[in-house]
C-alpha cells in the first residue's frame, strides 16, 4: 500500500468509518494498515529518542534522564520510556541495526535483544578488540549478519529464536579466554524493580549460570504445586507459584533478623497512615473509612512505604498484624503528630505456642507449613484487640491478605483453634449439644475457590 493510500482500505477510508460498516477484505485490510503505520511511529520514536538523550535535552528540562521525560508527556510507564530511551542510544552507535528498525525490517524488541549482545559481547570478541582490531571487525560484521538474518520476521521468527541464535553465538565466541566466560560473568548480573502507575511492581533480571542455578533450586521446591487436603489441584499457574515462592524467600529472609533464629525478627516497617484509615468500622468493609478522591489530590492518599509502594487501609492493617512496626500518626494535613517507638507484636514463646496449636496455616483446608505463616490479630490490635493466644491465629501469607480484604470472619475458640465462617455463613443449629460445647464447632469447610 503506497504511503498517499494510508490510510484507505479497498478505496474505503478505514480510518473514519466504524469497523462495523467495513467488509471482511476492508477490515483486515485496515487493521494490517494501521499495525504499518503504528510500526513506522514507533521506530520514529525510538530514534528521535536516541537523539533527545544525545543532546541532553530532558536533563536541561529538569527530568533526571530522557526516559522519565517522555513518560511525563506521553501515556507510556517509565520503564517502557526508559526502554524506548535505552535502545534509541544503542541504535546510534549500530547503524546497520538502526537501519533495519527504521525499515521495518525487524521489531524494536528484536533489535534491543541485538544491541544487548553488542553492549556485554562475548570473552573472545573482548580479546580480539585488544589484539587484532581487524579480526574483530570481521567476526563483530559476521556476528551481525547472522543476528540480523535471525531477527527479520517471518513464519518461524519468535524472540525464542531470536535469543537461540544469540546463545549459540555466545557459547561459540565464550572459549579460549583467560577469564570466565559470559555466561559465568556475575559482574554482568542486573536486576531492575520498576513502580507502575497502578501501583505494583515489575522485576526484570538477567544473571549468570550460577546465580540462576541458586534461584531455581531456592525456588524449586517452594514454587512447587500444592494441593488441598482433599486432593483439589492448585489452581495457581506456574508463573504464580514462583511469584509466591521468591516473596516467601524473602519474608524468610526479613524473619530470620540478626540472630538467625526462624521467625525471630519481623520486617521493620513504616508505614504512614491516618489513624482513621487503621481503625475498622464496626458496620463492615463495605462501610470502612475511605479516602476521597480530593484528599487523594491533596496529598492524604493511601498509607505508603518508604520504597515509593502504596497499600490499601486493609492491607496496612494486615501488615501490621506481625511485624515490627514504627506508626507515624499524621493529621488531616498529612503532618506528623508524633512517632511511636518500634514494638515487638509476637514474642517468639508465643509463635511457638501457635505453632503447637494451629499446626500450620488455620484457613480451612489450607496446608501451608508454619514456616509459611504469620500472626493475625483476630480482633487488630488498632481496635483495642490484644496480642494474646485466644486473640491470635497462624495464617498463610495467601490468606493472611484474603482475610483483611473479605468478609470473612474468625471467632476464637478457648480450647482450640479458631472457628472461620465464609460471607453469608448460617451455622446449623447444634441440636442436641450443651451450650458450652457448641463453641468447639471444627474450622467450617471453605467454599469453592476460596481454599
């Protein structure tokens, strides 16, 4: 389709009608038109990019680099504009690789994965630059062809293939070298944890053989699938499991304190927040304390962390269950009152009494470890309740957050574990039993999906 066509679709202008009044040959047509388009814009940008970071004209405007310029004028996040940013300044020094992006000959995603192999080139290409410069020409030019060839678009083109050519180059040109080779190289390990505009957090990484080998067997058997008592099969994806695996990595780590011993020390955490926000409502979580979206423009927003993370009220008062907690109170202005000491929630006789009578997480039908678990306030130590055993459960990190942000409920049992009844939960009548006995009622069964 010549460029003065666009934007027409079969002599129809795509572009201004609805997709509905487009026949089936117009309508792919249009889309495939708008994909040229959109493919075009977008390596546009990417080298004008290059030339904004050149020139410094995003620091000189006050941004701390050109990445966070454009996402401050443009509805991109700051990671895809800093990655926008990054390869813009990689395509300038490899021209052969900018001319394939600005002709639509391979993707932007493509030709990052290209330039990244240029950026930390293999052991050999190293040693060649020192040694014989026009060797090293020669085998950076083949190393090029070949890539380039990989990476221009077709039926078995995927990034998979794209990223085996790169490998194989790597373990070809990785040998007769006095140093470790790439893939050995810890000094080439990154790992980047990016705030989205939503609020939540993206990890990127890349790490040598053996760092990657101690995160797969750290991670293997906690992102292992865990079936229900009865059998029922995890429903979490794989990509979940690990998730909740590396974080439960952590948390062990953050427990372990200075003196080694499991669950000894809580994280340390500040959390600011409103004490109204911390105080539940008597009437329900669907009438607790919220915050308006004019206290949110003025500042009073949602408590957060000193790592730029916001939490939901909820959340903050789950967080606040079993760790080590300093409250900053703030007034409707957002100015500290006054600053508590940081206090110890659980003492380690109590965590080990918990750990004798819940024997794991107490959800029904949850079979999490204790080593898994944290301490939840039946009744949260923000409304009065106290850190005693009668008041306090082992939770699962999983269910610890489903039950600060549900409506479900938890009744202590004197002589056992806490009684959990679901939303909406009617407890048959206890024919026939003395009152007293009717408090010893087993935790309920969870409903479907809520296990």
């Amino acid at each position: 389709m010549e460029s003065g066509d666009s934007h027409t679709a079969h002599g129809v202008d795509a572009v201004c009608v609805e997709p509905w009044q487009l026949g089936d040959a117009e309508l792919s047509a249009a889309v495939l038109d708008v994909s040229r388009q959109i493919e075009v814009l977008q390596a546009r940008r990417i080298t004008l990019m290059g030339e904004v970071a050149d020139r410094g004209l995003a620091t000189g405007a006050g941004y701390r680099d050109a990445g966070s310029w454009l996402a401050a004028h443009s509805m991109l996040e700051i990671g895809e504009a800093r990655d926008v940013t990054a390869l813009g300044t990689s395509l300038r020094t490899q021209p052969e690789i900018a001319a394939a992006v600005a002709e639509q000959r391979i993707s932007p995603r493509h030709a990052s994965m290209l330039c990244g192999f240029f950026d930390t080139p293999p052991s050999l290409l190293a040693a060649l630059a020192d040694t014989d410069p026009d060797e090293h020409a020669a085998v950076i030019a083949a190393c090029r062809d070949a890539l380039l060839a990989a990476a221009v678009p077709g039926p078995e083109t995927a990034t998979k293939s794209v990223r085996t050519a790169i490998e194989t180059l790597r373990v070809r040109l990785d040998i007769d070298t006095d140093g470790p080779t790439t893939r050995e190289r810890d000094d080439l390990n990154t790992l980047t944890v990016s705030n989205t505009l939503n609020g939540r957090v993206v990890l990127h990484g890349d790490l040598d053989a053996l760092s990657g080998e101690i995160l797969s067997t750290a991670l293997s058997k906690l992102s292992a699938p865990r079936p229900a008592a009865d059998g029922t099969r995890d429903p979490r994806s794989a990509g979940q499991r690990r998730a909740d695996g590396l974080i439960e990595i952590c948390r062990r780590h953050l427990d372990t304190g200075d003196n080694g011993h499991e669950a000894a020390e809580k994280p340390h955490v500040t959390v600011l927040i409103h004490q109204r926000d911390l105080k539940a409502q008597p009437q329900g979580r669907d009438e607790r304390a919220t915050v308006s979206v004019t206290a949110l423009l003025d500042g009073i927003g949602l408590p957060w962390m000193p790592w730029g993370g916001t939490l939901t009220p909820e959340t903050a008062r789950a967080v606040a269950c079993d760790a080590q907690v300093t409250p900053i109170v703030i007034d409707d202005h957002g100015v500290p009152l006054n600053m508590g000491r940081t206090t110890r929630l659980v003492t380690s006789a109590q965590r080990r009494a918990l750990t004798v009578r819940d024997r794991g997480c107490a959800f029904p039908n949850c079979t999490a470890p204790v080593s898994w678990c944290e301490a939840h306030h039946i009744t949260h130590w923000a409304d009065g309740g106290a850190t005693d055993l009668d008041n306090m459960v082992l939770l699962c990190g999983r269910h610890h957050r489903h039950i600060h942000h549900s409506n479900w409920r938890i009744f202590p049992t004197p002589r056992g574990r806490p009684r959990f009844e679901p939303p909406g939960f009617a407890p048959p009548p206890a024919v026939g039993l003395p009152e007293s006995d009717r408090a010893e009622r087993p935790n309920v069964v969870a409903p479907a999906g809520h296990g």
